[in-house]
C-alpha cells in the first residue's frame, strides 16, 4: 500500500528519481562502479555537476544573465554566515518572519551591523509582515521566502534598489518569480531538490568582492565560483540525486507547470481546513504557505482518532513543529495530488466519526 509522505525534510522525491538514483549507487552510468566511489574530478562526476548547474540556472531563468551556481556543503545554516562574511560591509537588513530568518540575523550580527526590519514575532510569525521600508543604504536585504515551521510564505517579492539575498530552501522550484530580482539565493536541497547534503547557491557575481575582510577559502564564494563547486570534494551522491529531479521538473513542463500542481493541491487542502469544523488552520490566510500548510484540531480529544485514522491510511509526517503543534502537511513538488486527497477524506472521516 502507498505511503503518503508529507514530510517537510528530508522529504519526498519522486519515484524516478529514487530508483534512478538506486541504479546509479550501483552502476553509474554503465562504467561497473559505484556512484559513490568514483572520483569527483572523473568526467563521469563532471558531467553531473555541470548538467545541475546548468539546469538550475535553466529553471530559474537566469542564463547568460550574469549568475553562477555552486553546489555546496553544511545546509542553508552555513549560508546564514557565508552571506554576512561575503557581503556585510557596513550594515544589512533582515526581514524576521521566522525560526530561520531569526537565526540567520544572529549569524550576521558576527560580522558587522545586522538590523531587523521588521518582524511577526508578535504572533509567533503566523503572517507575512507588509508595508515596511527598505533603507537604500543596506549593503542586502534578507528575506525567507517560505517558513516551513509556520506555514507562511512571500507572496509579494519586495521590490528595492539593495542587494536582495533569499533563504529560498523550502519553495525554491515550485513557483514562476523574477528570480533576477535576487542578488543570493540559497536552498537547501533536502525539500524540493534532493536529499540532505548539499545546497544549491545561485549568486550575481557583481555583488562579490565588496567587503573590506579576508574570507576563508572555504567559505568565500569567489573560490567556489573559481573551483567550479570543486574546491573540496563535493557530495556527490546529493549533488547527483539533485541533478536527477531538476532533469526530471525540465522534463515535467518546468517551474510553470509544477506551480500549477502545487497551487492545485494547496487550494484543496485548505478549503479542507477551512470547511471541516474540526480543523482550524494556522497561517493568515493571505500568507499561507503552497508548500506546508499547519492546521489544528480544534478539540484535541479527537487527537487520538485523527492520529489513529492517519496512521491506518498511511499517512506520514504530518506532526507540527514543536513551535506550532498541531499537524503540517508539506505538499512540495513531487507529492501527488492523490496523497492530498487521501488526507482530506481521513480528515471528512474524522468528521463522520465524531
């Protein structure tokens, strides 16, 4: 019987790629050995890097426009002080709207003068925070374009004259924006990419070289731009899995067509929500995220029988965070919108039952 994953990361990928992947770890590319023990600087390996590099900037629409990606290591979390220790010279600007961008800023303040713009903290960062201003003297702004813990999410790109740099970990790939309104993204690849271990970073060069500091080679970008993602052995089997799933999103129509799905399976989940008197969702309603959506019971008695019927349907990896509690259903790219539906009819059970 299916399992349906809506694990918000590591989490699900689709079935081609797992088995591809699985085929690769035994014989890459018909070369008798193993992904995972060949050289990175074969031509095998080589081949990889360039096609996910190549791809990414491809999906993003940002070829021959001046970007570079690098595949890298240590998870978004090294990006909280890699972005600082690049690009903080006199000071930089954090727009607060979570446990991610809360622990980025304090990464920041190591290296210069870090502000916070503004914040939703007031409501345990249950909305998206508007009609604030951007000073022109910052050397970036930082948002998080996706809060995987609250359930809310950046509708409305900010438009300013700063280098705009982006957590873009859990929405990246999964919805068409002018993603050349970006001076960084970062993305870990453990949510719509690939499994942990590695992370995407998209990077204008024009913004480099700007700060006043000597950076270590492994933790400046100009290196890793040099070295091609190769200054240190690269994690080839995250980097390859990655390259998998952004051939296979190509294949599949792309970004646009994806965020049609998405968008497709969100509506459907949150109308559940919202209809069934025993569920109460988290997020504002006009920031709610397509990617994890955080919902209550509204009487936690029947918390027994939803978990039970949950279980039973084979549903997995649908408890909240610590943070929030109740339940999120992460519904990235490579969740089928039957597994949504699966949900909901467990949901209308519930109902029935009670």
């Amino acid at each position: 019987m299916k399992v349906h994953n809506f694990s918000a990361g590591p989490s699900i990928l689709p079935n081609s790629v797992i088995k591809e992947a699985s085929n690769g770890i035994l014989n890459i590319n018909n070369s008798g050995l193993s992904l995972l023990e060949i050289s990175h600087r074969s031509k095998d390996f080589m081949d990889i890097m360039d096609k996910a590099t190549c791809l990414a900037l491809k999906l993003l629409d940002l070829e021959n426009k001046g970007y570079k990606a690098l595949f890298l290591q240590g998870g978004a979390s090294n990006q909280f002080l890699m972005t600082a220790y690049n690009l903080l010279e006199n000071k930089a600007g954090y727009l607060n709207t979570g446990v991610w961008s809360t622990k980025a800023l304090k990464e920041a303040k190591l290296f210069g003068e870090a502000v916070e713009i503004t914040s939703s903290k007031d409501k345990n960062f249950n909305y998206i925070p508007k009609g604030y201003s951007i000073d022109s003297d910052l050397d970036y702004f930082h948002i998080t374009t996706n809060n995987t813990i609250f359930g809310t999410q950046i509708k409305e790109i900010p438009n300013t004259s700063v280098n705009l740099v982006c957590d873009m970990s859990s929405d990246i790939f999964s919805r068409k924006i002018d993603f050349s309104k970006f001076g960084l993204i970062y993305a870990g690849a453990q949510k719509n990419m690939g499994p942990a271990g590695t992370t995407l970073v998209v990077i204008k060069e024009d913004v480099l070289g700007k700060v006043s500091r000597k950076i270590p080679s492994m933790l400046d970008y100009q290196m890793h731009i040099d070295k091609e993602s190769m200054f240190n052995t690269p994690p080839v089997f995250a980097v390859y899995t990655s390259m998998l799933t952004l051939e296979w999103l190509d294949k599949n129509g792309g970004i646009k067509s994806i965020e049609s799905k998405n968008n497709e399976k969100a509506e459907l989940l949150y109308n559940a929500i919202d209809n069934n008197e025993l569920f109460k969702g988290f997020a504002a309603k006009e920031d709610r995220s397509s990617m994890n959506a955080t919902f209550n019971l509204v009487n936690q008695d029947h918390k027994e029988v939803f978990d039970k019927l949950s279980k039973e349907a084979n549903i997995n990896g649908i408890n909240g965070h610590r943070s929030v509690g109740g339940y999120r259903a992460s519904i990235y790219n490579a969740l089928e919108i039957e597994s949504v539906k699966v949900l909901i009819e467990v949901m209308n059970e519930l109902k029935r039952k009670v």
